[in-house]
C-alpha cells in the first residue's frame, strides 16, 4: 500500500477512536446528570406535596424551555412526585384517566402557565405515569 493509503487509514482510524472517545465521554455525563436531577427531586419532594413538585418543574421549564433541559426537569418531576405527599389527592384533579385525558390535562397544565412549548408536556409525563399507577392513586 502507497504511502498516501495509509496515512488516509490511519486519520480515519484515529479519527473513530476520537468519536469512540468522545461518545464514552458524553455517555458517562448524561448519566451522571440524570443522577443528579432525579436526587434534587428525590430531596425536593421529601418535603413537599405533589401539587408544589408539579409548580416547581413548570417553573424550572418557563426557564429554559428545550428538549436538553425537559429531560432534565422530567426526572426531576419523577423523583419529587416519588418523595411527594399528596399524589393521589393531586391526581384525582384530573377526573379523565384515559391517555386522551392525561394528555388535554398536561396541556392545560401548561397553558395555564403560559407554556404552549411542545417540550411541557413531556416534562409532566412523570405525573401522568403516577397518577396511572393504581397504587398511588390509591394513597399508597
């Protein structure tokens, strides 16, 4: 093989380690964030009720309404509703259990604060999978 051949070989196998590295990398901080959020809500909600985790996130996201940070604030809602007192009193506010309902709830969750991003309702779908868990909705 030519000179030129392999020094093109070598550039695109190092540039593949580069990219294997830098995925590595980005991997471990993802999960280390995620960590992170869902222990600030697991904290938050120790000593709160559901309806103030729910106001908190809402808050966090008219903040910084973008995809990055809903994923942040949606394991944040799932850690302070798993904490949270008041779940399933919080829950039965929305009396349409269906998907169709919990969807239409979420959206008027957010409208009502102005929201109307198409990232606020994928923030509050840990609500949604609360409250359709039988054992929360029954006070559990």
């Amino acid at each position: 093989m030519r000179a030129p051949g392999r020094s093109c070989l070598s550039i695109i196998g190092i540039s593949m380690l580069l990219l294997f590295v830098v995925f590595l990398a980005g991997r471990s901080w993802v999960k280390r964030k995620a960590g992170e959020e869902l222990a600030r809500g697991l904290a938050f909600g120790r000593t709160t009720q559901a309806a103030r985790c729910v106001s908190e996130v809402l808050d966090r996201h008219a903040q910084t309404p973008s995809l990055s940070a809903a994923v942040g604030q949606a394991l944040f809602l799932a850690g302070c509703l798993e904490t949270a007192a008041g779940v399933s009193a919080y829950c039965t506010t929305n009396r349409d259990m269906t998907i169709l309902g919990q969807a239409r709830w979420a959206v008027a969750l957010c409208e009502r604060r102005g929201l109307s991003d198409r990232w606020c309702i994928n923030v509050l779908q840990p609500l949604q999978q609360a409250c359709r868990n039988p054992e929360r909705r029954r006070g559990t």
